[in-house]
C-alpha cells in the first residue's frame, strides 16, 4: 500500500492534522464555542492532556474549529498531536467525545498503551466523515455502532487486533470510498454487501494481512477502484472481474493467496501502475498489453504461468528475475531462460 497514490490521498485526508501540529490557529474568528470547551475539558482531564487553558480552546494543539459551515465549533480532533509528544502515557478512547456534535474529523493513532473500547458515544455524531482508529492494538469486533455513522467517507481500523467477520453493513454507509481493515485478524469472507456502495473512480479499499477466506464477491465487477489491496489472505477462485479495459484502477495487489485464473485473458487497464499478483496459482501467459502500461511496480512471481515474456515497454528494463520467477514454463528476458 506504500504507493505514491496512497500517500497522496492519505496526507490530502490529515492536511488539517499537519497544519495543525506546526501552525496551531490564532484567529480570534475560531474561537470555540462555550460547550464544546466544556466537552474539550473533560477530554482534558480524562487523558490527562497538557492543553494550554490560557488561549482559546479552537487554538489548542490537535483541535480543528471551522469557521465556515459551523463557525466557532470544534470539528476536529487529532489525538496524536499528544500521542508523539508522551508515547508512553496510558490512554483510552474518551466517552465524552461524542458530545462534540459537529465533529467531521476524528484521528486516534499510533498509541503504543491504549486500553478499552471504543465508546458508542460516538455513534451521535451524525456530521462525522473521517474515523482513523490505527495503530493502537484494538481488540474485540468491528464495533456495531459504527453503521450509524452515515456520514462517514474515510473508514481506517488498520494496525489493530479486531477480529470477527467484515461486517455487512458497511455497506449501508451510503457514501463510503476509502475503507482500510488491513493488518487486523479478521476472519471468514468478503461481504457480497459491499458491491452496493457507490462505487466511483476514487474507491480505495484495503483489506491486507488478515485470514480472510473465500471468493471475491461477484458483485465487486460493478466497482471501479482506485486502489484494492487484498494480499496475504486465504481468498480463491478468480478475479477476472476486477479488471477491464475501461477501468481506472491504479494499484492492485492480490498477492500471497491462493486465486486462479487465466491471465492471458485479462484485460488490463491502461491506468495500471502497480501490479502484484505473486505467489497464488495463476496460470497461462503474461498479455501482451502489459508492455503499454507505465508499470512502477510488477510482480508475477511464484505462479503457474508458461509462455514468452512480452518484450518491450519496461519489463525488461524496469524489473528483474524476480518479478518472474518460480513460474512452470516462463521464458525470455529478464529471465535467464530461453523460449524454444
């Protein structure tokens, strides 16, 4: 997932975090409202966060205000503002965060000595569109309570210990695109369900290092991703569907499962940029479209393929053997094996 495109939309979402972590607001336009500094203090004391009282509430470290569609409201929260200055200080997710009612954006991550739950305050906060709760070692299911949050588009859960099935309703989010559950323990298969969510030409999901098993919904054909990255799960079966000459995919990573399909008749899109589908049990040959991609990364590694690498475009220049490697009948450059 480490690929320019995921960076890129990744910092687009926390822009408002960086911002904050070096230019706090000293506009006296974004002066919180009285209620939310009261909600703003309990936070304070629960976590024992060293705010600074003596200015402004909407101009404490971490805290977003908005002074357009809610102005003098607090609307955003990034907790690991505190979290990189006291990494070792215990915390816990604050049940008073859910009466801060115009919050759009919530990040809580990267704290080494998290203990507890997720609190289903945070179920009435109807304007909230992003939710990143990584890298704190959650356990337990995929809260329930988290379907009510209709407005959410941005879902990030990765890095954690949750367990428990994908849940269906996920797709009752009517306007979800990014969703990230990767490096979890999550178990069983992919919910037909989430076909049902808007697809659209930014839809990102990653579902990476967990146990799921089973086939790739059908109902994903409709889908245009921009990027989905299903790699070392137990999913089978084939992905033809994913693909197609008028999709916008850029990245695509399936490796390390057990898929099995033709590749020969695959039709890649020209917007591929990052291919990986290593180490399952795809067979037949490399297309030959695939030199008119602008392949940044490739990798076919440890499959059933057979046939003459294509020659041309950057499969020779910009990847070695081991993009090829540990195939049944594979031959040409860069491989040091020569087609007969």
């Amino acid at each position: 997932m480490s690929t320019a495109a995921t960076c890129t939309r990744h910092l687009l979402l926390l822009l408002f975090l960086s911002s904050l972590l070096v230019h706090p607001s000293s506009s006296k336009e974004e002066n919180c409202n009285k209620d939310d500094r009261r909600v703003l203090m309990k936070i304070k004391k629960d976590l024992d966060i060293p705010w600074t009282t003596s200015v402004e509430c909407c101009e404490w470290g971490g805290v977003s205000c908005d002074s357009d569609v809610h102005p003098h409201r607090v609307t955003g929260i990034a907790f690991q503002y505190f979290f990189q200055r006291y990494p070792n200080s215990p915390s816990h997710f604050p049940e008073a965060i859910g009466d801060l009612p115009y919050l759009t954006e919530i990040y809580f991550r990267k704290q080494s000595n998290f203990s507890g739950s997720i609190p289903s305050s945070i179920a009435k906060l109807k304007y909230l569109t992003a939710l990143d709760i990584s890298w704190i070692n959650l356990t337990g299911n995929i809260p329930d309570f988290f379907g009510q949050l209709k407005s959410l588009t941005y879902l990030r859960l990765s890095f954690n210990k949750l367990t428990g099935p994908i849940p269906s309703w996920l797709s009752q989010i009517p306007n979800l695109s990014f969703i990230d559950l990767s490096r979890n323990m999550l178990t069983g298969t992919i919910p037909a369900s989430l076909g049902n969510l808007k697809a659209n030409d930014q839809f990102q999901l990653y579902l990476s290092h967990n146990q799921l098993s089973g086939h790739v919904p059908d109902s994903f054909s409709g889908f245009n991703f921009f990027e989905i990255d299903l790699s070392r799960n137990m999913l089978q079966g084939d992905l033809s569907m994913l693909f197609g000459h008028n999709k916008t995919v850029l990245t695509m990573d399936v490796s390390r499962n057990m898929f099995e399909f033709d590749m020969s008749k695959l039709q890649l899109p020209k917007s591929l940029t990052h291919f990986d589908i290593s180490h399952n049990k795809i067979y037949g040959s490399i297309p030959r479209a695939t030199i008119d991609l602008e392949l940044q990364f490739f990798n076919v590694s440890y499959n059933r393929l057979c046939g003459k690498i294509p020659q041309g475009g950057n499969l020779q220049t910009g990847f070695d053997y081991s993009a090829f490697f540990h195939n049944l009948c594979l031959c040409g450059a860069p491989l040091n094996v020569t087609c007969k």
